[in-house]
C-alpha cells in the first residue's frame, strides 16, 4: 500500500528529521548509515531498526539510496527493548542522551531533564551541541570526535542549562555501533562535577 507515496509521509514529527538527516548522511558521505526510531500508530508506539546503504554510479558518486527497515517492537519477551530501556535509563542519576552521528538527540533520559532543566520532548530531534557547545569548551565537538575513533572519559566539561545557566561537569562518550562497525549513534554520558 506504499508503493508511490512519500517515505516520510509514514513517519510522526520525530522519525521524520531523523530519516531526513539519514538519506542525507549517505548521500554526502558516501557510507551506510543505521538509526533507530519510534512511530506513533495511534494508541501503540511502534519501534524500527532502519539501515541505509548508498548506490553509486560509474563516477562513484550516490545514484540512490537502499534501505532496510525492520519492525523490532516487542523483541524483547515482556515487553519492547527500547521501552524497557528508557525506563532503566530515567532510574539513573547520571544525564544519559543518545544522538546520531551528526548529533541530533534521539533519546534524553530524566537526569538529563534533571541535570539542564530541559525536558524529553524539547531536546529529541535538536542537536546535543546546543547543550555541549563548542564554544564553551575549547572549540571540541564530542560528538564529532566520538564519531572518529576518540572515546571521551570524565572530560572537564562546561554544558549549558536551560536560561543560559552554565554548569561543570564530567562527560564521558562512547560510539554506538551495532553490525559491521557502521557507527549509528553516539551515547553521551554527563555527571555532576
């Protein structure tokens, strides 16, 4: 029943930016690319595991995109992974955001709320360098350098809050990458220092 529409007619308000931002990362780079994101059907969150290969031309350039996409809603017995994950999650006290290579937020847990003042809803779909700014903490863009092989362990870091507070912290970064060491994401992990 898909077949001609538009593949982000399908998706709600979130998964849209983050589908967006996909195609374009493949098409850019050059590489594949993997994200995971929800799509509300009506009273049911449903979870995707989406992955997007490029196909190039003679000239090497991207003609055109592949991509996989599967319903993992319910993979875990009682329950779906990503809510059972969200909710171990907002039991931490630590701040705990997931974004994608490029640095949109796809997941914000409550010491994030807790720790900028920001709640969920605001920050998914922005970008984390809104809140980690360059600028703040001598021109490094950790999601970029987590990107590129650099794991980050209790950096020193200034983040800023919400009303243009600043606060110290210590921050800590790993890659999120899942098959074939195709880097999806980058969790970032920020405590109080």
């Amino acid at each position: 029943s898909f077949i001609g529409e538009s593949r982000l007619d399908i998706c709600d308000k979130h998964a849209k930016p983050l589908i967006q931002e996909a195609a374009r990362y493949v098409c850019s780079k050059g590489e594949p690319y993997r994200t995971l994101f929800s799509i509300q059907e009506r009273d049911q969150v449903r979870w995707f595991d989406e992955r997007l290969f490029p196909i190039l031309d003679t000239k090497g350039e991207v003609r055109e995109i592949i991509g996989f996409s599967r319903d993992i809603t319910g993979f875990q017995e009682g329950g779906s992974a990503p809510v059972l994950l969200t909710s171990l999650m907002d039991l931490l006290h630590e701040a705990v955001i997931t974004t994608t290579p490029a640095g949109k937020v796809l997941s914000w847990n409550r010491g994030a709320e807790l720790m900028t003042g920001y709640p969920r809803d605001e920050l998914i779909g922005s970008t984390a360098l809104s809140i980690i700014t360059p600028d703040l903490n001598a021109g490094r863009d950790v999601v970029h350098e987590t990107c590129y092989g650099e794991e980050i362990r209790d950096l020193k870091a200034v983040i800023r809050a919400r009303g243009g507070r600043k606060k110290r912290v210590l921050l800590s970064t790993s890659r999120l990458s899942f098959q074939d060491n195709i880097v999806s994401g980058v969790c970032i992990v920020i405590r109080e220092h």
